[in-house]
C-alpha cells in the first residue's frame, strides 16, 4: 500500500524514466505520461497522451498526489504551451503540487530554449498551483552526447572559452523524489555538478574514457549568448552541488553504477 500517487510527466526521458525509478524504489506509486505506448509488463500506471493536444493528460492527473514535470521539447512554444496543458488539467483535478524542472541560468542565456524555460517558469508561478522549481546545471549525459556525436569527425569542435558544470542525473532525480513528496517550496536553491571544468577538459575526458585521440578545435559561440556562456551565465554560482564527476559518470559511477554507454 502507497501513500501518494505521483505522476511523472516524459517519463520516458532521459531524467524522467530515472525519476520514475527512484519514486518506485521509495515505495510510491508512480504514474508516466508519455506521448509512447506502455511497455509490456511495466511496473508504473501508464497513461499515453500528448501535452500539445491534450489527448490524455486528464485522465493521468486525476487522483494525483503530485506531479513532477519533466516533459520538454525544442520546438518553439512547445514547452509553454504543454505547461499550461496540464495546469489546466491540473486545475480541474484538485491542484495538486507541481514540482518542475528547470536549467540554471535560463534568466541569464538569450537562448531560444532557454527563455521558453524561463517562460515555463513564469506560467508555473502565477497558475494558483502550489509550485517547487529546480533548476539544474547540464547533465552529464548532455555534455557526453556533444562529444559522441562527432565521433565520425577527423577533429573536434569544442565551445571556445565555455565552461560547463555537469550534473548526473541520478543525483537529481533524487532531490526531485525529495521535492515530490515535500510541501511546495517555490523557487529552490540551483543544484549544480560537483566539478567546473573547460568545454575541452571535458572532451579530453571523454576521449580518453572511449580510448579515441582528436584534435580539439575550439568554436566561438556567436551573439548574445556566446557572450553569456563565456561569463558562466549556465554555471550554479550558488546552492548545491552533486558528488559525481564527469570522469565517474563515464566510468558508470555509484549510485545506480550505469554509466554511459560508450
């Protein structure tokens, strides 16, 4: 027997399958939506919708103790306009808390997805939800999928001057299982990495947890928010911070030990 329900939107993302997990291991119920069909035999309460158009998110919401939004999209407007899809769902439903997951500099970087985040932000405060944000810095599987993603190249391009703050994300899966279960707490402190290193430290890094040897180029950001990202506009300044490093991602670090598959 479960004490709350707990509705995890994209549960099926990088962060929300790991969310899911944790709020399982704790002994709650755990409800996904996803836009993808249940798998077989799956262990949560599956409802299949869309936050675009609505197709389901009623009947996900329903009975809810609380929801943890991690659903996203690039696609411009996508993110707001999904936000407040399941506000209004939320409304109809009791106002249960809404716990969403943020980037930490989205009032700092002029970057289109970035200011839809901070526009989420804004929807979420001024809903008449009781809310909790976080913000986080990049995961360590963002900063991973950069370099995995030149693979094929004779070099590779790295963000000149840019330094990044990776984060696993486990560890924020956990403080989000913590804020889920918790009262609304509005804006919390930022949750960053444990470690602050150059754009082509971190590439080294990977180079040599996959056994490859590349030139690094560095690449001048253009505009405002190359401009942004060199003043460490993307960086948790302040707050908490994560214990496992990029290196000890790579390598499949505790807790969980799944790294990244190189």
């Amino acid at each position: 027997m479960t004490d709350l329900s707990l509705l995890v939107t994209g549960g099926t993302g990088t962060l929300g399958r790991v969310l899911a997990d944790t709020l399982r291991g704790a002994g709650h119920e755990v409800r996904v939506l996803s836009r993808r069909a249940a798998p077989p035999e799956t262990p949560y309460r599956w409802f299949t919708g869309d936050l675009l158009n609505g197709l389901g998110v009623d009947e996900a919401v329903r009975g809810a103790s609380a929801i943890v939004h991690c659903a996203t999209t690039l696609r411009r407007g996508g993110d707001v306009a999904a936000t407040r899809m399941l506000i209004d769902a939320a409304r109809r439903s009791g106002s249960p808390p809404l716990v969403d997951i943020s980037i930490v500099g989205v009032d700092r970087v002029p970057f289109f997805y970035y200011r839809a985040k901070l526009e989420t932000e804004r929807v979420i405060e001024e809903s008449g939800l009781p809310w909790t944000i976080l913000r986080t810095t990049q995961f360590h599987d963002l900063i991973a999928a950069m370099w995995s993603a030149q693979k094929r190249l004779p070099v590779m391009f790295v963000p000149g001057g840019v330094r990044f703050q990776p984060i696993d994300v486990r560890e924020v899966a956990g403080r989000l299982g913590e804020l889920a279960v918790a009262d609304a707490r509005g804006r919390v402190p930022d949750l960053g990495g444990p470690e602050t290193r150059e754009a082509r430290d971190l590439a080294r890094i990977y180079l040599r947890a996959v056994g490859r040897r590349r030139r690094l180029l560095p690449v001048r950001l253009p505009g405002e928010a190359g401009r942004a990202y060199r003043a460490g506009g993307n960086l948790a300044l302040e707050g908490s911070v994560g214990r496992i490093t990029f290196a000890e991602f790579l390598r499949g670090a505790e807790p969980g030990g799944q790294g990244h598959q190189l």
